[in-house]
C-alpha cells in the first residue's frame, strides 16, 4: 500500500473493498471501514487548559506570512505548518482564536476546514501516516482581537495608537495564528511580517531581511530556529528604534531599499568579563557570544536606552550562572505605557511595557531564556519552574551584584501571607496561575533546595537542569527526581513542605 489511504464519503465502495482486502490479507484492518487513520485529539489535557494543543501531530516548522494595517486593524495571514503524524491520522485540529479561514491545504491538496469555537478540524484528501511529515497551509484573516485571561490580564494580539503587540501566556498566540498552541509542541519559527512604511516589526530570532515592496510597505523576515514554544512568540509593529550592541543605532525611517541584512555579530553577549552594575557594558567578542538586537518605540528609546545596553553584561553573569545561554540571539522590545501590562519572556527577546523596563525585571524576563524558553514546562501545572528559577535569579543577581542575600528575600517572602495561598506544584485554578505562590514560593523552594543540598551541589544544578533539559520540556516531578540525582539522596521532606505542603511552615 502507499503510504497515505484515500479517505472521505466518496470512499464507500472503495472502503468495502479494502475490508474484503485486509480481510483476505489477514484482516489488521478495523471493522469499521477500510479507514485506519483516526481524528488527532482536540486538545492535550492540560490540567488548566483541556483543549489547548492538539493531539496525533508534532510541529516542526511554522512559516508565518503577516501583512498588518495598523489603520484598520486588519492581519492577513498565511501559515504554512510542518508537522510530524504521531498516528494515523484521518483529521487534526488547530487552535485559532477570531480571525476567517479563507482556505487550507494538506500537501497542497484542498482540505475540509471545520471550525467549532477555538477549535479548527482540518480533514486532508488523504490520509496521513504515523510518522510521514506533512505540510498544511492556512490562509486567513480578520481583525485580531486580545483575550481576557482569567486573571483579567489581557494577552494575545493587543492594538497600539500605530501598531500592535503580540503576547502569548498562555494561550494568546492563537489570536495571531493557527497552531498547536500547548507549550508541549516547540517548533521552529520563520515569521515575515509586511507593515507600511516608517513602521518597524521586530520579533523573535535573528532579522534575515528587510526590504521594501513594489507598494512601498516594508517585510521583515524573522528566523527562530532553535525550539520556542508558541507562547513565546511574539511581534511589536510600531515606531521602533533598534540597536544592535556594538553596532550603529538605526531609526525606523532608514530603510534599506533592497538590503539583506546579515545578523550583527559585532555587539555580543559574552561569558567572560565583569563589571559594576549600571557600568555600560563591554563590547565584547570572545568565542560563544551572541549577537543582540534590542528595540523600543521611538516615545521611549532614549529613556531604556542605558538598561537596554546592560544587555550583554546580564547575560554574561547568567551564564555564569546557569551556563550557555540557549539562543543564537537575544534582545529586548520595550513598548510605549498604555498598551501591555506586563513583561514577558519572548523568545530571546523579552517585551517590555517602559513602566516595567526595570533592571530586575530585566534580570528576569532573561533568565526565563533558560528557565522557561529552553527548558520549558511540561504542562501549566509546572509553570513554577520558569516563574520561581526567574524569581530566584533576581534574588541571586542581587546577592552576587548588589550584596543583599538571597537569604533577605527568601525571609521577606516567607513573612507575606499572600505567598502561602496555595503550594506552587499546584495551582487551584487558571486564575492563579500567575499569583505570588507560583513566584515567590516557587523561589523560597529553590531557596531551600540549596541550603539543603549546599551551594556546591546548588550551581551544579542550577547549570545541570537547563543543561538536561535544553530545548526541551520537564515537569515538577522531573526537577524533584533531577535535584535529587545531582544530591544523592531523596528529599521527600523538603518537597513535602516547601513544594507541595499548604501552609507555612513554623520557622523561615
Ligand atoms: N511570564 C510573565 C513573567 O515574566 C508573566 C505573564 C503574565 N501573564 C498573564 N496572563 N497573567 O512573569
Ligand atoms: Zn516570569
């Protein structure tokens, strides 16, 4: 047999006589049907999320072609997904939030789009193999529109004055494209965003190209080639100034007309070197640096402008720290008040509403580059591994670059009842997914981890558990079993307290 099957209504007779075939060549054929392929799931049972990602396929690749107008608000979009079949499959979803599917193809044969809420069934001409990788391409449009999360945080596709912000935790990117939008699926990342003149797109990954258009729009073209998971994708459209560390500082009205652009590798992230905080930062060049590419709307670029340039230095002490930074580029985008509430880890590089572009929480959004973005959470339930390692690397920073113990903030911590609401293993619903407990305490447990196990054997799990799980995804039971690994012996009694334990214990 091919490797694919006809399938679909028209398939009846030819159905029966494949029956009778199998039947004849030993019948591994199911009674129902000459069909053997099955529907991928609907969603992956996240614990908070039931119908987020999908089952009976794994991304590879996501081709996002992006055409945005600002004045109308209108996205036209093309996604062109290649994914692996983890079965048979006769059918597969794809979450997608708002928007019009003008039509999608599978192996450039038309497939039948189905659409329920969120939820998109695409039922190619053929069946797909377990194992074949296939490429299904999605045409659509429409008006973008942002998700109220249930802890009233706004995500998703959020309109600007002149532009828009694309943030995804947990589940916005599917307001901007189809996809398997359960951080368990990472796949690599070609975004080509068209916007009209004077006007920037800045994404994650390395800048390919930039040219202008017979229309006079510009296309920026994106590479992100190391696993992201779809919540960490993310697009600023706007009046943005950028700047490559080390290189020359560019306006958004310097068009290269027909340029293609080669990454900077002169402005660098280094592993050697350091200086006080607040020094500028070196222009370094030693061997496993990566080039940096930050941004911020033009109303605030002079004001982010020094923090944006301790970049490289914060990296340098993180990977100290942690060990290779996992990225082939890293960055910044601050944005202008008023739109987006908070920071978030983007892909190498994180985005910043001015209010929150602070050193701390620029120490944090890029330690989520390792905690977070390269290893990342199995399911939402596991989020305290990238939000209490983030926490904890600013109390680290400051213990090692601004002499306050980590010690001082796990007591700060213990004494605020707001941090003892819950155990951060588990969280009692979406709505705290982000509360104190999953920071704080996810911190004052790593806080404790260590002053258990020594600081020895600390940094060699903080360097180990990224290093084990790069580009990957773990879960809390993963972390439990790795610490305990690197100890040598179990820590039931730490995790009983300090991780799933409900209340406070007596003493700090
Ligand atoms: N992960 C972000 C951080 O760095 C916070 C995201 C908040 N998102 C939300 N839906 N509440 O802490
Ligand atoms: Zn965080």
């Amino acid at each position: 047999m091919t490797p694919r099957h006809r399938t679909g209504a028209a398939a009846g007779g030819l159905a029966a006589a494949l029956v009778s075939l199998a039947l004849l060549a030993g019948g591994c054929t199911e009674a129902t049907g000459g069909v053997r392929g099955t529907p991928g799931t609907a969603g992956l049972r996240d614990p908070y999320f039931p119908k987020l990602g999908n089952g009976g396929y794994d991304v590879r690749h996501y081709a996002l072609t992006l055409a945005y107008d600002p004045g109308n608000g209108r996205l036209d979009g093309t996604a062109e997904i290649t994914a692996r079949a983890t079965q048979d499959l006769s059918a597969f979803n794809l979450d997608l939030a708002g928007l019009t599917v003008d039509r999608a193809s599978v192996d450039g044969a038309p497939a039948a789009v189905n659409r329920a809420g969120n939820e998109l069934t695409l039922r190619p001409r053929e069946e797909i193999r377990e194992g074949a990788e296939f490429r299904t391409t999605v045409t659509y449009a429409g008006v973008p529109e942002a998700i109220t999360d249930a802890d009233g945080s706004e995500e998703g596709w959020l309109r600007t004055a002149d532009g828009a912000v694309a943030v995804g935790e947990p589940a916005g990117s599917m307001t901007w494209f189809p996809g398997n939008h359960h951080p368990s699926d990472k796949a690599a990342y070609e975004l080509t965003f068209t916007v009209p003149a004077g006007l920037e797109a800045i994404s994650n990954g390395v800048r390919t190209s930039r040219r202008t258009t017979a229309d006079g729009r510009v296309t920026s073209v994106w590479q992100a080639t190391e696993p992201m998971a779809s919540y960490l994708a993310t697009v600023a459209i706007g009046r943005y100034e950028t700047e490559e560390t080390g290189g020359a500082k560019k306006s958004s009205g310097t068009e290269k007309p027909n340029g293609t652009e080669k990454p900077n590798g002169a402005g660098t992230a280094t592993a050697q070197g350091s200086t006080a905080p607040g020094s500028t930062a070196p222009e370094a060049t030693a061997p496993g640096s990566v080039p940096v590419l930050t941004a911020a709307e033009r109303s605030v670029a002079d004001a982010s402008a020094a923090l944006r340039g301790e970049i490289p230095e914060i990296l340098a002490r993180q990977t100290r720290r942690f060990g290779p930074y996992p990225f082939s580029t890293a960055g910044a985008i601050v944005t202008a008040d008023g739109t987006l509430g908070y920071a978030l880890e983007t892909q190498t590089r994180p985005v910043f509403p001015a209010a929150s572009f602070d050193r701390t929480t620029l120490v944090h959004e890029l330690a989520h580059q390792w905690f977070g973005n390269s290893v990342s959470p199995a399911t939402w339930r596991d989020l305290w591994l990238n939000e209490g390692f983030a926490t904890y690397a600013e109390w680290l920073y400051t213990e090692e670059f601004e002499h306050v113990p980590a010690r001082t903030h796990f007591e700060r911590a213990f004494a605020q009842d707001a941090n003892w609401t819950f155990s951060p293993a588990d969280p009692p619903s979406a709505e705290n997914l982000f509360d104190p407990p999953v920071y704080q305490r996810g911190a004052m447990v790593l806080h404790k981890l260590r002053e258990t196990v020594g600081d020895a054997v600390f940094d060699e799990i903080l360097r180990g558990w990224p290093a084990k799980y790069r580009h990957a995804n773990a879960s809390t039971a993963d972390f439990t079993a790795y610490a305990e690994s690197v100890a040598g012996r179990g820590l039931d009694a730490l995790w009983d307290v300090w991780l799933y334990g409900d209340g406070r214990p007596d003493t700090p």
